[in-house]
C-alpha cells in the first residue's frame, strides 16, 4: 500500500511539471513597431545637420505633443520639446494616414518667430509576428504620394522641402524623411 502510494505521489508531482511552461518574457532589445524617422537639413547646404529649435510635433486630434523628453513628468512642458537634426514621430497602426504639425520655436510668444506647418503621410501597415511574449509589430510602407506639401498654419512656411529616403520603416536605424528649412 506504500509503496502504492509512493507512484501516486510521483506522478502528481511529474503531473504537476509537464503542465508547466517556460516563463515567456519579451526582452527589452526585441525590435517593436518603429516610429517615422526624421532628419532635418540646411536647405542652402543639404550636407549640414541642422537642428530645429524647440521643436514640438503634435498629431491632429492630439492634445499633447510627441514625448521626446520621457525622464520628465507629464506635466513639464519640456518633455514635448526637442532642439535635435533627428526625431522620431510614431505612425498610426490603425489607419493609413497620419497628419502632424511641426512647430518650430514653439516656445516663443512671438507670432513672426513661432511657425508651424502641417505635414500629412500616407502609409500602408503590415503586421509581422515577433514572438509568443512580444506579439506582433508594425512595420509601414509609405505610399507613391507619401506625404503632402507642408502647408503653413501661420502663413509662415518654415520647411522648405521633404524628401523621401527610406519608404520602408522596419526599424529606427536608418532616416526615413529629410526635411529641408
């Protein structure tokens, strides 16, 4: 009878392990869905980096700017502002187009020094599987007529031209557009 009740208490036990599964963790260096990534150039000297001062980019229908300072609280107006030649703007995986304002001197109080322009880009998304823990990603391909003309909010135009280097957005280590002011 012990000795019944000793394979009954092993199998348990062996039960008890087969029903169990490795922990799935999605690492942190997984690649996720990539943002739009935009490098800004001196029109008269494309060869130049220049940075955009206290730039802040904000989707249509969006309340709050882009985060590009995330060590900052929500409520510090400099978390949605940057002076960098680079950013990353995320795109919509739900739609198929996405419209941002680009505010240039946001900061000012001055009207004749703050623009903003308005730049709309058309995509196409496509879901790729990662992993069990990670899910899927996004990845997007923008379209034959990515992105229209800018169009001055405050009829002062401050980008000058937009040009597309990478149609393909599957990760963040390559520019996508150049923008030229």
């Amino acid at each position: 009878m012990k000795k019944i009740q000793n394979i009954i208490m092993v199998l348990f036990i062996a039960i008890c392990f087969f029903g169990c599964e490795k922990d799935d963790i999605c690492s942190g260096s997984t690649p996720t869905t990539p943002r739009l990534m935009v490098e800004f150039r001196e029109k008269d000297n494309p060869a130049i980096l220049k940075p955009v001062t206290n730039l802040t980019a904000i989707a249509t229908g969006m309340t709050t700017g882009v985060v590009f300072n995330e060590g900052l609280t929500s409520t510090d107006p400099n978390r949605y502002l940057t002076s960098a030649n680079k950013i990353g703007l995320p795109l919509k995986i739900t739609g198929e187009t996405i419209e941002y304002t680009l505010i240039q001197n946001s900061t000012n109080t001055n009207p004749a020094i703050r623009n903003a322009d308005k730049i709309t880009f058309n995509y196409t998304t496509r879901e790729i599987y990662v992993s069990r823990a990670c899910g899927y990603k996004t990845n997007f391909t923008l379209t034959d007529s990515p992105l229209q003309e800018p169009t001055s909010v405050d009829n002062n135009r401050w980008i000058s031209n937009i040009v597309v280097e990478t149609p393909n957005i599957e990760t963040e280590n390559e520019i996508h557009i150049k923008i030229y002011f």
